[in-house]
C-alpha cells in the first residue's frame, strides 16, 4: 500500500497535478465513512449528508 502511495505522488507530481490530491483524500475519506458507518447507529445522519 505504502508503494502504491509513493506511486501515485510521484505521478501527481510529474505531471503537474498535484490539484488532484485534496479531491482524492476526499473521496478516500467520505468512503471510509461510508463503510465505517454501514452498520452502526449514526448512519441515518450521514446518509443524509448525501
């Protein structure tokens, strides 16, 4: 996992698109939301911020 990262930074970085990492720390983050809240009781509250 940690060489997938360094990966896709390099990436980023080469090709001058580094805007592009904020968008995917949050899609990473509101999908582990997601998941963390599929079973649990605050999931009505986040499903409603969708």
């Amino acid at each position: 996992m940690n060489e997938f990262i360094r990966e896709l930074w390099d990436f980023l970085r080469v090709r001058k698109k580094l805007w592009l990492a904020p968008l995917l720390v949050l899609m990473v983050a509101i999908g582990g939301l997601l998941i963390l809240a599929q079973g649990s009781v605050i999931a009505p509250f986040i499903y409603t911020l969708f």
